[in-house]
C-alpha cells in the first residue's frame, strides 16, 4: 500500500469545511489589519457584503475574477490571492 496520497482525491467535506475556513480566516484577517469594514471592503471589491461574508466564512470563489476583486479591495498583489488559495486548493477539490 503507497503512502502517498493521489493528488486528484477530493478531500472529505470537512477537509473542504476546513480548507475554507483557512483561506477566508486569512482574507478576514488582512481585511481587519488594512482597518475596514465587510461593508467597506466588499464595495471595494465590488461585491454584495453578503458575498463578501460567505468568503470570509469559508466560500471558495470558483472564478479568477474574484480573486483580482479581492487582492485590490484588499491591496495586496493577486499573486498574494493565489498563492494563498493554492495552500487553501483542497477546499476546491483540485
């Protein structure tokens, strides 16, 4: 039996649960330390504040668009965004 694991296996929902709660805790975090509101940033980045809530919560945006949004609501540079969601990549199933 291998002790790799196959890098196509979809992690269990609380794997994901987790995975999203990471990424939208550091999203949360730099938001918090740049001294802005969810109401703020989210208009910044264009979005509803709801959308914005759901990300932070642990929501994982599907599209690149959003990932651009969110680095310049934040100002940080997109590759930052990247970055962080391929760490986060399991709460994608990728």
């Amino acid at each position: 039996m291998s002790m790799h694991r196959n890098s196509q296996t979809v992690p269990n929902p609380a794997h994901r649960q987790a995975l999203g709660r990471l990424f939208g805790g550091c999203i949360e975090k730099t938001r918090k330390a740049r001294g802005l509101s969810l109401d703020e940033v989210a208009s910044l980045a264009g979005m509803e504040s709801s959308a914005w809530a759901a990300i932070e919560a642990g929501y994982v945006p599907s599209d690149p668009a959003q990932f651009h949004s969110i680095a310049g609501a934040l100002e940080c540079h997109y590759d930052q965004i990247v970055n962080l969601a391929l760490v986060c990549k399991g709460a994608w199933g990728l």
